[in-house]
C-alpha cells in the first residue's frame, strides 16, 4: 500500500489539469450567502445546525428540570413536556446530526480529501443548503402556531399523532411533517452530490482503497441516508393526507368517546415498519461518519497506521447493508409474531460482529502508539469508551425477552443517548478541534478544550450511566411526572435531581466551547498549515484556509494511502499522501 508510482509526471491528459469551470464569486453575497463552494456550504449548516441544536439543548434543561424536580416548576404541564421530548429528539437527531456530520462535514471534508476542486454539482449543492434552512425555519415556526409543536414523540406514530387530544395537533404536527418532506428534499440534492463527488471527483491515483476512513464513513452514510430517508418521506407525504385530506392510509377506525371518527382500515403497524426501516439506518448515518472521523483521528494522534484498513472499510460497508434488515427490533412490543421477532433479534446481534471488528482495530491502532493526548485525541477515546458501554446495552435491548419489559422505560432512554447521542457529539467535539485550524488558520485554545472535554465527558456519564439503573426499577420514559410508586424508592427521586444538575453542568460547558470557537477565530495560537502533522489531502491545501477552487492551479496527485505514519526509515514521521515515492537506488 506504500509508494507505488502513479503515472510519470507529464502524463496527465491537459484537461484534468487545466483550471475546471467553477463558477468564480464576484460579490459578497456569491460569495458568503448564495455561495456554491462546497467549504462555505459547510460552514452554513454547521451554524444552522448548531444553532437549532442549542434550542434542542435547552429544551433537554427544561426537561429535566422538570424530571429532576417535580412539582417545583409550574412552566411545564404535562402536554408540554411531550412537545418537549418531541422537538428535542428530533431536532437532535435530523437537524443537528445527520444536517452536521453530512452537510457540514461531508461538505468541507470529501472535495479536500479525495483531490476535487469542489462538489460535482456545486449549484445543487447550494440549493441543498437553502432548503435545509427552510426546513429548519418550518419546523422552528410550529413553536408559534397555536396549540404548538406536536407532542406525538419523534416517533410520530399514527394514530395518536393527528388524533385531538394529542397537544400540537391543530398545526404542530403538520408543521413537523411538511419540514421533515422539505428536509428530505433537501438532502436529496446534497447526498447524490457527496456520493458522485467520491465517485467521479477524486484526484489522480486516489483509488478507491485510498480514501481517508472519514470520507468512507460519510460516503457510506449518504447511501444509507438516500435508502433509508425515501421510506420516511413517504409516511410522512401520507400521514399528511391522512390528517389533511381525511385518507386512512394509517387510521383504523376509532371512535373516541363514544363518537365514531371518520376514520377506517389503515394500518398504524405499516407506519411503524416505515419509520424503522428509516430510523434503524438513521443509527448509522450518524454513527459512520463518526467510525470514519474516529479512525482519522486516532492515527493521526498516535502517529500509526491504521490498523487493517481494509477491515475497516469492509465492516463500515457491511454495517451499513446489515442495516437494513434489524428494524423491526424497535417493534418488538407491536404485537408481531414472535418468529419475525427471533429473525429480527438475530440480525440485530450480527451487527455486533462488524462493529466488534471495528472497536478492536481501533484498540489495535492506539497500541504501542505515541500516543499524544490532544483534545481531539481525548474525544476520540471518549468515543470508543462510550459507544462500547452503549452497544453492549443494545446487545440485551436486541433480544426480545429482554426489551419487552424494558421496552419504554429509561433503560432505553439511558441507552440511545449513550450510543447515538453522546457518542456521536463527541466525535463531532474532536473533528471540530482537530479541523479547525484548516478551517480558520488558528489552534482552538488548549485550556478551554480540557474543561470542555472532562466536563462534558464526566457529566455526560453522570447523566446517563444513572438512568440505565431508573430504567431497571421501572420507570417509565415520556412520564412528566413519576409519582410516588411503590417500585420507585426515594433515593431514586434523588438520583433524578442528581442527573438534573449534571445535565445543566454539560450545558454549561458548552458555553466555554461556543467561547472558545468564537474567541479563537482572532486570538487562537496560528496553526500553519498542517499543525496536526497529517497525512490526508485536506492539511496540504497551499494555502490555508484553503481558496476557491481548494488547489491553486494544480490537482494534487496521490501516490499512497492515508496512513503512511511513522514509516521505517522515512525523514519525517508521516508521508503525506500526494508525496511522490521516494527515488530507490537504481
Ligand atoms: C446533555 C444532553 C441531553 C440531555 C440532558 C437529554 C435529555 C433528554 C430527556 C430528558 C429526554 C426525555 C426522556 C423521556 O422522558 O422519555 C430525551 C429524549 C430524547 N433525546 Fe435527549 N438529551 C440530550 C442529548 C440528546 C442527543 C445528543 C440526542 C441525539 C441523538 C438526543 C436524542 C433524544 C431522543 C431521540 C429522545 C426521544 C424523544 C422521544 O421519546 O420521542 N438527546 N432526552
Ligand atoms: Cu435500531
């Protein structure tokens, strides 16, 4: 994997040198607002992203200052709280995530990694963008609509969703569904551009099999995402016309108090099976990107070679397809029939087989490594920590026996936080750290990062290592309010107050992050070029931040695999990739 020639220089047809028609900024507004490079997209939804996520943050305070300390707060009744729980989870996970780690990320990162000038649709790759926003303002606007957001849980299920009684249900619900359809769009048009970018747009001897990690990760994530996102597009179009146009295409007949709905032989299961076979996959378009940047980031600050690259490859590639076939387990209290369920368990346990792969050539990389404890190091194994201690509890939440007690409990709430919420953040932490230099030409500040990591890290397990333990006695999740029960002993309530404060005390140390990367942008340390010392593409821009068009006049040529580092005999402890191999004595 180590240089092999590509090409003899003066080879390369003129066309793939010569300067490619990008469309050249002129004003201010083409260049920041209604721009087409892929990095100022980047930047336009990483802040919008960010920006809804922090309303989903404080949404989480007010939540658990509810949870932590019932009775006191009179600001939240109990149809409020669902709306809470609501907007919470979905903006987390869509607007925030998946809008982060492919519309952020996988904007700055794929073009400069793989070699490209840009995006292989720059003008899609735009509209992409605005449609995002429009989403976001749409799903922002249902907080301002009489009766509110809906309260009907992320998952949306059908009936309760559109029925009165369900708060949110004048406008709320119909705002939600219209901004999920939008944000579809949307994503459509920016995820074919990230897959044909890889595809088509690579540079000269970027093989396939020399792709950063990162840019598998979010490659294979976007194919999920354009799989999986059609099922939720069409129960979301249908749902629409169930509540709009009176069509049961979910509703079975009903009657509520007494009075027969005009509603009859739809089937609330199909929507389920729809919003599965999108949301199991919706897992791993978060988590793979994450796999991705996490392999980046452990090689380049342990200085080594990735352990098994190919492995890796493969596994991200067949966690993806597995995917695909483990829905069903988030149904297990539906009511199938158990022989579907045993096939679902089944499946959902062979994931474990990859994922395990995974873990163990990350431990195998950091071996005998010189480790240096960056913060972007320090969130990387952050990661690894918390994303086994989740997946281990998936394991028993996979089979049925075990989830159907626990099913809707906070078992299950302490679980997916562990394993698609903090996971993920904190990867999306060390990528920020590791890529902000490229991003600004600055250092974030070291100090600021350390407070940031330890809080965020310890306090994120003072949340919710806890809960898996209420989950165990009982407690029910989307309750606003527990109650004094039998099953539940008062230390318990005092453990909710406890996870309360910490809860607010990570919020808090996402001030001094926001500080930090404002701060930095004037007064962070200069990073130079390639502070971190790494081999990908994206650190050996000629100037940084890398221009329009990333390249100067050009294309770099790529002679080797990512991870060249600490190689026997060679100068420097990393080679970076376009380097040409080095003259052998003939
Ligand atoms: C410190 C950060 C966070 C806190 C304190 C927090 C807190 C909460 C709370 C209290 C609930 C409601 C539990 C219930 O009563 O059922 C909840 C639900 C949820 N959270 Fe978080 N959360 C945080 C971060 C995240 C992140 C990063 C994600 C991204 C995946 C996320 C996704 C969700 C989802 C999907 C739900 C379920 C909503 C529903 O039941 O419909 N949360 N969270
Ligand atoms: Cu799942």
């Amino acid at each position: 994997m180590v240089d092999t020639a590509f090409g003899a220089p003066g080879t390369i047809p003129p066309a793939e040198v010569a300067d490619v028609e990008l469309y050249h900024p002129h004003s201010f507004v083409t260049k920041y607002v209604f721009s087409q490079d892929a990095k100022v997209i980047a930047i336009q939804y990483s802040l919008t992203a960010v920006a809804i996520g922090l309303i989903a943050l404080v949404l989480s305070w007010l939540m658990r200052l509810q949870l932590g300390f019932p009775g006191t707060f009179s600001f939240i009744d109990p149809n409020q709280y669902l709306q809470l729980i609501t907007m919470h989870g979905m903006i987390m996970v869509i607007y925030l995530l998946t809008a982060l780690f492919l519309g952020g990320f996988g904007n700055y990162l794929i073009p400069l990694m793989v070699g490209a000038r840009d995006m292989v649709f720059p003008y899609v790759n735009m509209l992409s963008y605005w449609i995002y926003l429009l989403a976001v303002l749409v799903l922002v606007a249902s907080f301002f609509v009489p009766g509110g957001p809906t309260g009907a849980g992320w998952t949306l299920y059908p009936p309760q969703a559109i029925l009165p009684n369900t708060p949110g249900h004048e406008y709320g619900i119909i705002l939600m569904l219209v901004s999920l359809i939008i944000f579809i769009i949307g994503f459509t048009m920016g995820g074919l551009n990230y897959v044909v970018t890889v595809l088509q747009g690579r540079a000269r001897g970027m093989t396939l099999m020399r792709l950063p990690l990162t840019v598998w990760g979010i490659f294979t994530a976007t194919v999920l995402a354009l799989l999986a996102f059609p099922a939720l597009f069409v129960g979301c179009v249908m749902m629409l016309f169930d509540r709009l146009l009176g069509t049961s295409f979910f509703m079975p007949a009903i009657s509520q108090l007494g009075e027969q709905l005009k509603y009859g032989g739809g089937s609330p299961i199909l929507f389920q099976h729809l919003f599965w076979f999108f949301g199991h996959p919706e897992v791993y378009i978060v988590a793979l990107p994450a796999f991705g940047i996490v392999s980046d980031l452990i090689s380049t600050h342990a200085r080594k070679n990735i352990f098994g690259y190919r492995m890796m490859v493969w596994a991200i590639v067949g966690i993806g397809a597995l995917s695909f076939i483990v829905w069903a387990h988030h149904m297990y209290v539906s009511g199938m029939n158990p022989y579907f369920g045993f096939f679902f368990a089944t499946t959902t346990l062979i994931i474990a087989v990859p994922t395990a792969i995974k873990v163990y050539n990350w431990i195998l990389t950091l071996w005998r490594g010189d480790i240096h404890l960056t913060i972007p190091m320090l969130f990387a194994l952050a990661f690894i920590v918390t994303f086994l201690n989740g997946g281990l509890t998936g394991l028993f939440l996979g089979n049925v026996v075990v989830d159907v007690p626990l099913s809707d409990t906070l078992f299950v709430v302490a679980h997916f936080h562990m394993v698609m919420g903090v996971a993920p953040i904190l990867v999306v932490f060390g990528a920020i750290y590791h890529w902000y230099p490229k991003i600004t030409g600055r250092m974030l500040n070291e100090a600021m990062g350390q407070i940031h990591f330890w809080v965020t890290f310890i306090g994120a397990y003072a949340i919710f290592f806890p809960m898996h333990y209420l989950g165990l006695l009982g407690m029910p999740r989307r309750y606003h309010d527990m109650g004094q029960t039998s099953f539940v002993p008062d230390s318990a309530h005092t453990l909710n107050a406890f996870i309360s404060v910490a809860a607010l005390t990570v919020g808090a140390a996402q001030v001094v992050f926001l500080f930090n990367l404002f701060w930095s942008v004037r007064h962070g340390k200069e990073a130079g070029g390639n502070p971190w010392r790494a081999t990908t593409l994206e650190w050996q821009t000629p100037q940084t931040p890398p221009g329009h068009g990333n390249w100067g006049d050009e294309l770099p040529v790529v002679h080797r695999w990512a991870y060249d580092y600490s190689v026997p005999g060679a100068e420097r402890d990393f080679i970076p990739q376009n380097e040409p191999p080095a003259a052998r004595p003939a």
